[in-house]
C-alpha cells in the first residue's frame, strides 16, 4: 500500500501541475511582434554605427 502511495504523489502533482498551468495561462492575451521587431530594428540600428567612439588596439 506504501508503494501506491509514492507513485500516486508524482501523479497527483502533475495534474495540479497541469490544472496550474491551464489557470495562469487562462488570461494572456495574444500579442503582436511589433515590440519585438522595434527592439531588434533598435539594436541592429545600434550594431551598424560605425563610429563607436572606442579606439582598437
């Protein structure tokens, strides 16, 4: 009876697992890449300066 025990916890755990994860993400909503391409646009235009003001040795 022991035995069924510890393999229930594992069961028992995944599903509230499960459950937790259906409630969190009950409420996200869908959004665009717009402001992860404004970001990328922003970084890129930050990469291509060629004048970085450091000096190579």
């Amino acid at each position: 009876m022991a035995a069924l025990a510890w393999l229930l916890i594992p069961l028992v755990a995944a599903i509230a697992a499960g459950l937790w994860g259906g409630w969190a993400n009950r409420t996200r909503r869908v959004r665009g890449d717009g402001p992860e391409l404004d970001g990328y646009a922003r970084f890129r235009a930050a990469m291509e300066k060629t004048d970085s003001g450091a000096r190579g040795a």
